[in-house]
C-alpha cells in the first residue's frame, strides 16, 4: 500500500512538467502549414512547369480627362514660328488707301464709343446728388399723391353723390369733390412717407419719388399737411360735419391701421376695403347729410368690389410683396385669396339685387347688371380654379372697367327725384286727411 501510494505522488508532481515536454516534441515534429505550402511549390515546380505563375504585365493606366485637356492646352499654347516674307515695294492703289484710312477711322469711332459708354457707366455707378427743378415738381407731387388712385377716389364720392336722393346742387358737389381729392393725396403722401424702405425693395415702388430721392421726407409731410387740413376744412365748413368727420376718419384708418397692417396681418385687405368702401358713403352724406341705407348700400358695392381687384392685382405681385415683407393673401394663404375673390364676384350680384329692394334704383338695375356680373363671376371663378398668371391679369383688367360700367347703369337706373317728392306728398296728404276724420 506505501509502494502504490508513493507511485502516485511522485506520477502527479512529475506530470505537468512531462505534459509540457511531450507538447514541445510534437510541435516540433508535426508539419505546420508554411512547411505544407513550401513543399506544394516545389512540387508545382519541379514537375509541373505549365503549371507556374507567370507575371502579368501592368496595364497602361487609363488617362484622366483633366490630363487629356491639359495637354490640349499645351498644344495650344505651342507657338509655330512662320519664316518672314520679304517685303515687295509695289506701289498701291489710292482706292486701297481710302479703304484702309475708312478702316482705321471706324476703328478709332468704335474705340471712342466704347470708352464713352464706359466712362456713362462710370458715371452712373457713382453717386450723384438729386436736385429738384421747379419744372418736375407738379410730377413728383402727382406721384407722391398717387393721383390715379385719388381720382378713382373722387369718382366714386361724386358717383354717390350723384346718386343721393335729393335736387343736385353743384358748389355742394364741387366742393365735395375737392375736399376727398385733397383727403386721399394727404393720405396717400403719409402712406409712402411710412414705406420708403419697403418700397425700395419691390420693383413695382422702387422708382418712387421718395424712395429715389426726389423729394425730401420733410417737403413730402408738408405736402401732405397742406393737402390734409384744407381738405377736411372744406368737408367740414363748406359741406357738413359728417362728411368732414367720415375724411378724417378715412385718413386715419388708411396711415394708421391699413399702412402698418400690410406687414403684421392678411387683415390688411379688409381694412383696406372698408378704406374704399368709405368715399362713396361720403359722396351721399354730402348730399343728403345723413347716413341711410342707400349710403351703406353704396359702400357695400364698393367694399365687394375691391376683392377681386386687389386679389387679382396682388396675386401678380407676389414676388414683389414678399421680397418688401409685406404680408399678404396671395402669399401666406394663396387658397384664402382666390376663394374671397370669388365670393365677393358673386357678392355684387346680391347687392344689385338689394338696391330696388331699397327703393334706390328700378327693378330693371339688377337685371341689366346680371350680364356684367355673371362675367366678372366667371372670370373669379376661373382665378379660383387655374389660380395663374393669366386668369389673374384677366380678373384685374376687368375689374377696372365692371365698376365704373356697373356705377354708370345705377346712376341711369336710379328713382327719379321728383316721383318721391310726389309720392311723399300724397303720404302726407293721406295723412292729413286721415287726421281730420279721426277729428271730432
């Protein structure tokens, strides 16, 4: 039992180190994988020589296009040196001369043209002062005032004045006229005094009198106090506080709302309509001095009517608007401005339609102005569908001559004046009458 016993101590202290030795000799003996590669080669050549490699010569490397024209560039630029020809004294013809003295003088005009150009050019690019000339300030004022605007605003006061139901009287009617001119070029001067860095950056106000500097921001405020006080004297004294009190409202809303809306909100525009609704309900309380239904209904035509108008004009401009920061709807709600153009086209067929209803025009107005607003309908329906350039341009330009066509066939469709003096007259007789037989 000691025997076995001190075989296995001894087995198992001397058992790693005989592992470690037995696992050396293998790895020496054993055939490692470079060795089996080494003798697969000299096998292969040896007794296998179709069987060896052979090196493959490079390709041509393939030529960039940036070389290719890099040496299209030296080729041109090489130089081939031509061998002088002796010169032979001939003696030339005069016509020769001539042409080339022709060709020399052409020359030396063109030379000097193109130096002129470019010395104007030069010119233009510096900076050169603006100095007014008494001969183009009745031009830069028109300008200033917006003087096509301002008479469609006078038209459309005299257009509800002449629709008023009262005998016409001509110094009331001109001084009305006058005192809404003045009005509007005094709000007009203000709006462009408040716009000049937004104007010049739209191409359609660019080439305005303040912002080229024609006129200096303090001649225009001047311009417009002497436009805007008088203007609304006239209203006031020479016709009625009412008219004088709906000016100078109207020049408020217009510098102090409409002017910087533009660039706040799309409620701009309606601001913008009531501001036009207004001088036609003028027109009628210059004449009649109150503010009736007929002056409301007036305003109405004229408040439909500026949607399709301005929508139209705006959707044109929408480059120009959005590049001046103004906020429209042709450029934040594109959908918005056709849908409220075309509502407002069906608008004014309604309203025609209330004017007999009361008793300012015959039944035959709205029937002679369904034709010319079905077209106008059509064309705002046309807008609302392609919503293009072009349907646009045609909504426009037709809204320029539907209102004065659709003003002109009230006025000729209007209740005549003496029918309802006589009318009232008999109400008043019937009344009488109607006393004296409840009269004991």
């Amino acid at each position: 039992g000691l025997f076995v016993w001190h075989l296995k101590s001894s087995g198992t202290r001397h058992s790693p180190c005989q592992f470690l030795h037995l696992c050396r000799a293998a790895h020496d003996r054993l055939i490692t994988f470079q060795y089996f590669n080494f003798l697969k080669r000299m096998y292969v050549t040896q007794y296998n020589k179709d069987l060896s490699q052979r090196a493959k010569p490079k390709s041509e490397p393939v030529v960039s296009p940036f070389h290719e024209l890099q040496q299209l560039e030296q080729e041109k630029k090489v130089i081939h040196k031509i061998s002088p020809i002796p010169a032979v004294h001939q003696p030339w013809p005069e016509t020769s001369r001539r042409n080339e003295l022709r060709e020399v003088k052409s020359a030396a005009g063109a030379e000097g043209s193109v130096t002129a150009v470019r010395a104007e050019s030069r010119e233009d690019r510096q900076w050169t002062e603006m100095k007014l000339r008494l001969d183009e300030l009745p031009g830069i004022l028109a300008r200033l005032s917006k003087i096509k605007l301002t008479a469609l605003v006078v038209s459309t006061a005299s257009a509800g004045f002449a629709m008023a139901p009262v005998p016409f009287e001509l110094p009331c009617f001109l001084l009305a006229s006058l005192g809404t001119g003045l009005a509007s070029c005094a709000a007009n001067s203000i709006n462009q005094f408040f716009e000049v860095p937004f104007d010049s950056n739209m191409n359609r106000t660019k080439n305005r009198p303040l912002v080229r500097g024609q006129l200096s921001p303090l001649l225009a405020v001047c311009f417009a106090a002497s436009c805007g006080i008088p203007g609304i004297a006239l209203l006031t004294l020479g016709v009625n506080p009412l008219t004088g009190a709906l000016g100078a409202f109207n020049i408020f809303l217009y510098t102090c709302c409409y002017t910087p809306m533009k660039r706040m909100s799309i409620a701009n525009t309606w601001v913008g309509a009531v501001v036009g609704a207004i001088p036609p309900v003028m027109g009628w309380t210059a004449a009649t001095g109150t503010l009736d239904a007929g002056a409301l209904l007036l305003g109405g035509i004229l408040y439909s009517w500026q949607f399709p108008h301005f929508n139209a004009l705006s959707w044109g401009l929408r480059e120009d608007y959005s590049r001046g920061g103004y906020c429209m709807m042709s450029v934040t709600h594109p959908g918005l401005c056709r849908r409220v153009a075309l509502r407002h086209c069906l608008a004014l067929i309604g309203l025609s339609v209330v004017a007999p209803v009361l008793d300012i025009t015959t039944w035959t107005f709205p029937i002679i102005s369904l034709p010319i607003n079905l077209y106008i309908s059509y064309l705002g329906f046309r807008f609302y569908r392609d919503a293009d350039r072009s349907s646009s341009r045609k909504l426009f330009f037709c809204s320029l001559w539907h209102l004065p066509m659709l003003l002109l066939v009230m006025f000729t469709c209007k209740k005549s004046v003496l029918g309802k003096e006589d009318k009232g007259d008999l109400l008043g007789e019937s009344h009488g009458r109607a006393v004296e037989i409840r009269l004991p």
